[in-house]
C-alpha cells in the first residue's frame, strides 16, 4: 500500500513538473524594440532637467553644499555638466529647460540622488560588489545628452520639416545629431508641457522623474509630429534600440556612445572614465533582468500598454503581431496562443476600448466560455465514455463481487476482466477515454496559459486596483505602504485567490458526491469490494493531488488565468452534471438499472 501510494505522489509531482516544463515550450513574441521600450521606464538615466529656478534650488540646496564641503571634486564635476539644456552659437540659453545631475558622495564612490535613477544606483552598487571600477560621474551624464539629443533628431526627423533626415540608428556621427534640427524646432520644445502640441522633454509634469506624485504624460501614437514627452516617446528604442540583441555589444547605440567616449577627449571620458566591457556586461545583465520575464507582447494593435517602472505608472509602445510572426515563433504560437491573445484583444476593445480593466475581465470569460464549448465539443464522445464508466459503478462492483479473490486467483482475475470489458463495450465505455481528455486539454491549458499571459491588452488596466498580468503570489506577497486599503489590489487578489479554490473544489467534489449518493444503495447491498476500494482510493489520490497542484500554479500565475480558471471551473461543474445525467439516462434505456 505504502509503495502505491509513493508511486501516486511521485506522479502527481512529475505531472506537475511536466506541466512548468511544458509551460516553458511557448515562445516570447516580445520584439527587440519591445523589450527596449519596456526596459527605458526603469532605468532612465541620472539626469534631472528642470526651470532655471529649479536648477538654481539644487546648486543652493544642503544637499548640493554638504557635496561640496566633503566631496569637492564631485561637487565641481556636477557644475561642469550642469547647465542650459539648450544654447546657441554663443552659449546662452535657449529656452528654460536647465539640467543637471543631483549626486552624493560615499566612501565607495557615488550615488545618484534623482529618484529616477535607482536601477544605476543599484547598478553601482553590484559593480562595487564585484570589485568593477566605476565609471566617472560624467559618464552617465553623457549617455544622457546622447539619449536626449537622439530624441530631439528622430521628433524633428519624423515631422514634415525634417522629412528628408534618415532614422537616428542611420546616423555615422550621431553626436552631431543637433546640427540637423532647426532652432526653431529646439526652441519649440518645452520642459513638461504639450497643451500646445509642441515636444516636451520630461515624461512626467514634474522636473523630478519620480512616477510616484508626478502626473505621467499620456503616450500618443495617433500622430507623433502633433508633441508628446522626448523621453517617453523616443527614449527606449534611441537608447536600447538592438541592445537586447546576441550581439549587442557591437551593434547597440548605446554601444556606439560607449565606443565614442572611450576616444573622445572631453573630461570624465577616455578609457578611464567610460565603462568597462565587464562593467558593461553587469550593467546589460541588471538591466536585462528587469524586463527577461516580461512576455505581454500580443496584440493584432499595435497601441501602449503595461505597468511599467518602478511605479508601474508607465505604459510603453507594443509593436502589432500578425499571424505569420506567430507562425515563425511555433507551431503552437500560430495554432493556439495568438488566437487566443487576439480573442482577448478583441473583446478587451470591443467592451472596454480605454482598457481600464473592467472589459478584460469580460474578455477573459467570454474567452473561457468559446474555449470551453469548443474543447467540450471536441472531447464529448470521451467525457460521455468517462461518465458511462461512472454511472456503471454499481453493474461493475455487482460484477467484482462475484470474484473476490481477483487478487491472488489468476482465473478468476481473467473471467473477472473478460466480464468487465464485455459491459463497458455494451455501453460504448472505453477505458483510454479519461487520458484522451486529458491528451487533447493538456497542451490547450498551456497555450492559453501563455496567451493570456502574452496579452498586451491584460496588461494595462486593474480590477478593483488588481493588475491582471500580476501574479497572485506577488501582490498576496507585496505589503509595502498601504496594502490593508486595497491600493496594490491585495483584498481582491486574495479573494480571487479563495473564489478560484472554492471553485475548482466544488467542480471535484459535486460530480463526485452525485456519484456516490447514486451508488449508495448498492455498495450497502453488496458490502464492501476490495478492487473497487483499491481504485477509490487511487482516483482520490489523483483527484487531490491535481487540486494541490491547481491551487499552487493559481498562486504564481497572473490573476488573469485565476479568473480564467475560476470561469471553467463553473462551466465544468456545469458541463459534468449534464453529461453525467446523459449517460445515467443513457444506461437506463439500455436497462442497466
């Protein structure tokens, strides 16, 4: 006994290993420009562009005055990359748009005080970590100009009056990028400010990046000539654009600027003060890591979508997939998991085309019914032949009854197993059809796993303050600030979480507790069998053993698939009821009573 039940447990855990192996299978539709717009939000440099009264706070600031009394060299490398934004041929400034570089000196080295620079300062912290020199301050303030100067080219070469410039990335010495855009264009752009349609350069209404009290600027895609934020816009694809590459190294703009500062003469640069290739590739992996497991990339509409950054405030632009990019990504992707992103996309828009949150939980169970009918339909002939076998207890234990020592007596094990297969053929039960259900479920289950994972549109929005693309376990996990209120969605997550258990145990349970009261009088008739306890006793095993591990992947999957399964849960429930009255009907014409 002990021996069976170890094999049990052993398959149920290599049924669960199965499934996160087979989970795996599923490509990323994610596209290199993707992943560069995902990645900008957390890590946009250390530069902080503000009003002239605002530049002048800082150099007046305590903070600015404790720099100089203990770090004076720091202190002057700040003035030195401080300064107008824009100037003209004789260095006054264009415009009120100032910037610089707020820093604090540690024993160590230094950190960035701009609170949009948290992922350079943990960046410089696994660099000391790892005994890597640092870069210079100026470094990272020269990336910046880079990334901003980028910006302003691909705006001005994407509006009419700059229609004849190439892209950015076609570009042999992007550093004089500025030379090609018109003063006028320059002068144009605002600080934060886009009601008069011109560009402005912060991405959020405050000088500060913090995306936490600041009001994001809404990312426009309709008409990018119309004026948006330089930075949001522009700042993913100009300063990450091919650095998710195999060989991003040698082909990333941000490579490209690297390579230029090794050579250059301007203070802080050289071979001293610009990144190591070691340091670089520290600084590719802690970027990478925060964007690797990101698979929201379908949508048949290209449009922003997300929560991005540290305050997840930020919605970036997905590229549109179409089925043949899909068909490139497996056989799987173009069968199974883009329909089903598309059919998510689709009724997201249909009911909710601001993507808040309430038409994507609507999508999601409109998605669970079609993809249940339609497995339903496909799987019938063998869920009704499971259920036949169900209905059949009775005429079965009658049958088992009659050779109780089945276990030990060869003959009677044969005349035993000749009579059962000659009352499930009369009632057209086959005994495979549980595992072809199973067969045909099982690589559906993972497909729409990962659609619904790989949606963009789940992506945006949140229920009750719950983002569906979260996963249970992070926000059940997460207790940070004011938690208790519902603000990161932990009460709703929570209740989804017990709404999804209860659920799925009572689409186990209620089958079988109908079966049971129906067998009733004949399992007291006829006493107890041992083979028939034997398989109770197994199917319980499973039966447990597959809601355990239902239970756990609900916890560390997205919320969507918790009320995905939440949705099929109740239609199986439903589903099995109805076919086990069928083929209880079904037996009794037959006069199987």
């Amino acid at each position: 006994m002990e021996k069976k039940r170890n094999k049990t447990l052993l398959g149920i855990v290599g049924l669960g290993l199965g499934v996160l192996l087979l989970s795996s299978c599923t490509a990323n539709f994610c596209s290199v420009e993707d992943f560069a717009e995902m990645a900008y939000p957390y890590e946009q440099g250390v530069t902080v562009y503000g009003t002239k009264s605002e530049y002048d706070s800082y150099f007046a600031s305590e903070n600015f005055t404790k720099l100089s009394s203990d770090y004076p060299d720091y202190a002057e490398k700040v003035k030195a990359l401080s300064g107008p934004l824009f100037t003209d041929d004789s260095g006054n400034a264009i415009g009120d748009i100032y910037k610089y570089v707020p820093v604090t000196g540690t024993t160590s080295g230094y950190t960035f005080d701009a609170a949009k620079a948290s992922e350079v300062n943990t960046i410089i912290s696994s660099l000391g970590s790892n005994n890597l020199s640092l870069p210079s301050i100026e470094y990272w303030a020269y990336i910046d100009q880079y990334v901003i100067e980028g910006c302003i080219y691909q705006a001005y070469a994407n509006s009419s009056a700059g229609s004849s410039l190439v892209s950015y990335e076609k570009l042999e010495t992007p550093t004089d990028c500025l030379d090609n855009v018109s003063d006028d264009f320059i002068a144009s752009i605002t600080l934060n400010d886009v009601s008069n349609g011109s560009w402005c350069v912060n991405p959020y209404k405050e000088s500060d990046t913090n995306g936490t009290d600041a009001t994001a600027i809404p990312l426009n895609l309709d008409d990018s000539s119309t004026g948006n934020s330089l930075l949001r816009y522009y700042g993913g694809s100009i300063k990450y654009y091919e650095f998710f590459g195999s060989d991003y190294l040698e082909s990333s703009n941000y490579s490209k600027w690297v390579k230029l500062l090794r050579v250059t003469e301007a203070s802080g640069a050289g071979l001293d003060g610009t990144i190591s290739d070691a340091a670089l590739n520290t600084y590719h992996s802690t970027v990478y890591s925060l964007v690797s497991s990101q698979t929201s990339c379908i949508t048949s509409t290209g449009d922003t979508y997300g929560h991005y950054g540290t305050a997840k405030d930020w919605e970036v632009a997905i590229e549109a997939k179409d089925w043949s990019y899909a068909w490139n990504k497996g056989f799987l992707e173009g069968l199974l998991v883009y329909p089903v992103s598309c059919m998510v996309d689709f009724f997201s828009y249909a009911i909710d085309p601001a993507l808040s949150g309430f038409g994507q939980i609507w999508a999601i169970v409109i998605v669970a019914l079609i993809i249940r009918i339609v497995m339903a339909a496909i799987t019938i002939p063998s869920t009704l032949s499971q259920q036949r076998m169900t209905a059949l207890q009775p005429q079965l234990a009658k049958i088992q009854a009659k050779y109780p020592n089945a276990n030990t007596n060869q003959a009677e094990k044969m005349r035993l197993a000749q009579e059962q297969q000659a009352l499930y053929k009369r009632n057209n039960v086959h005994m495979f059809a549980p595992f072809l259900v199973m067969l045909i479920q099982f690589p559906v289950f993972i497909c729409v796993w990962s659609g619904m994972r790989g949606s963009a549109a789940l992506s945006s929005g949140s229920f009750l303050n719950l983002s569906l693309s979260d996963t249970i376990s992070s926000v059940l996990t997460n207790f940070s600030g004011s938690w208790y209120a519902n603000t990161t969605g932990w009460w709703t997550a929570l209740l989804l979480f017990l709404i999804m258990c209860a659920s799925q145990l009572a689409a186990i349970l209620v089958p079988q507790i109908i079966t049971k009261r129906r067998n009733a009088k004949n399992s007291q008739r006829l006493g107890k069998n041992p083979n028939l306890e034997k398989q109770n006793k197994t199917m319980k095993w499973m039966t447990w053993g597959m809601y355990a591990m239902t239970v756990i992947m609900g916890f560390m999957l997205p919320s969507a698939m918790g009320v995905y399964w939440t949705v099929g849960a109740v239609v199986s429930l439903g589903q099995s009821m109805l076919v086990q009255w069928i083929a209880s009907k079904t037996i009794k014409k037959k006069g199987n009573k």
